[in-house]
C-alpha cells in the first residue's frame, strides 16, 4: 500500500518539497548563509534568487529519488 502511495504521489510530492525549499529560503532572510568555499561563486554568477531556485530544484530531486527508492521503481 505505501508502494503504491510512493508510485503515485512521486512527482507531486517532489514538486511541493522543491517549491517548499524555495520559498522557505527567500521568506526567512539572514545575515548570511554558510555555503561551502567551493559553491561560493554560484550566488555570484546567478544571483541569490536563481541559487535558491537552484537549491529547490536540487531537494525536489533527491525527494523523487527517495520516492523512487520507497517504491521500489527503476529511474528509467
């Protein structure tokens, strides 16, 4: 049963945590966020909007492949 929940709610839930990581990342603003020296140029290239946007996009990723995994499904 949980399968078939992962099987079918993969993608939706995928989407809701990269749009949730997004969100959360622009609507609680700090000082500065500690990134890795070697991803330090990314927020300079792309801007502070356009890294958070990719960091939603990267947790909605790893999300669908946890879902992947939970169902028991190939990527292909």
């Amino acid at each position: 049963m949980i399968k078939k929940f992962f099987s079918i709610a993969k993608f939706p839930i995928s989407i809701v945590v990269g749009g949730y990581a997004y969100f959360w990342l622009i609507n609680n603003p700090q000082e500065s966020y500690p990134i890795p020296i070697i991803l330090y140029w990314i927020p300079d290239v792309i801007g502070w909007n356009g890294f958070f946007i990719l960091l939603g996009i990267l947790a909605g990723l790893i999300t669908l492949g946890i879902c992947l995994s939970l169902a028991g499904e190939d990527e292909d």
